[in-house]
C-alpha cells in the first residue's frame, strides 16, 4: 500500500518533544523522510527513535530565531534527500508572567521565536520548494 507522504521530505522545528515530535512521527509512519530540529537537545532523542523505528531521518540543534542557522537547517534537507517538501513551523515559547512582570527581554524573545521563527523558515522553506517545481506545504502552530 502506498504511504501518503513516499518520497517527501518534511521539516519539523519544535521536534523535541509533544506537537513536533509527534508530528515528525506521523509524517515518518506515512513515509516521509523528517528532519527534526529544535534549540532542546532532547531532539536527539525523538531523531535516535525515529531511526530505530527504521524512518529516514535528519536531525540539527538549532535556533528559529537566527537566519543563518535556519539556512543551515533547510540546507540539511536538500543534502540528505534532496527536497524540502513540507514544513512545520512549531518552534514557540510562551513566558508565564503576568504583564506586568515580565520584562522586556522575555517579550523580545516570545515575539522572536513565535513570529521571527516562523518567518524565517517560511521564507527559507517557499524558495526551496518552488526551486523544484512542485509547490510544499507550510503548516504554522501556535499554542500555549
């Protein structure tokens, strides 16, 4: 039976763990080859699970938030299989404070990781995919 996702490639941020993560596992079980990356090292740990369950996969600590980084990120993608396909914007971080409290760098930070990040991987992601001629999906997240 033919996977839904054979012979795509997805790029996931956030894939530490919850939403990423489950979302890179779903995109492997229907025959996607994933990339996972987050700034969390516990993405090594969903990557080595992924490979155990025989899925091909990539993975890169990384921060959404840095351009040079989310080139590298997307550059991964097209050297270990050769497209970028779909991509998954779920990099976010949400600062528990009342607004009062929180400070300015903490609200820096949200709005860069939260906007910023999904900026910068939707621009990296579009001129990929249409540099193959076949059109991608993006897929933003957002929760908290």
């Amino acid at each position: 039976m033919q996977k839904r996702f054979e012979g795509k490639t997805a790029v996931v941020t956030g894939a530490s763990g919850g939403i990423g993560a489950a979302m890179a596992r779903r995109f492997a079980a229907e025959g996607a080859a994933v990339v996972v990356s987050a700034i969390d090292p516990r993405v090594d740990e969903v990557a080595a699970g992924l490979k155990a369950a025989g899925a091909k996969v990539a993975s890169m600590r990384m921060d959404v938030t840095r351009k040079g980084e989310v080139a590298a990120l997307y550059d991964l993608a097209e050297k270990e299989f050769g497209r970028v396909d779909i991509s998954v914007q779920n990099a976010g971080v949400i600062t528990i404070a009342r607004i009062e409290a929180m400070t300015e760098a903490e609200w820096d930070k949200v709005l860069a990781v939260n906007t910023k990040g999904v900026f910068l991987c939707c621009q990296e992601a579009i001129g990929r995919m249409r540099k193959h001629g076949e059109g991608g999906r993006l897929i933003s997240t957002a929760s908290g």
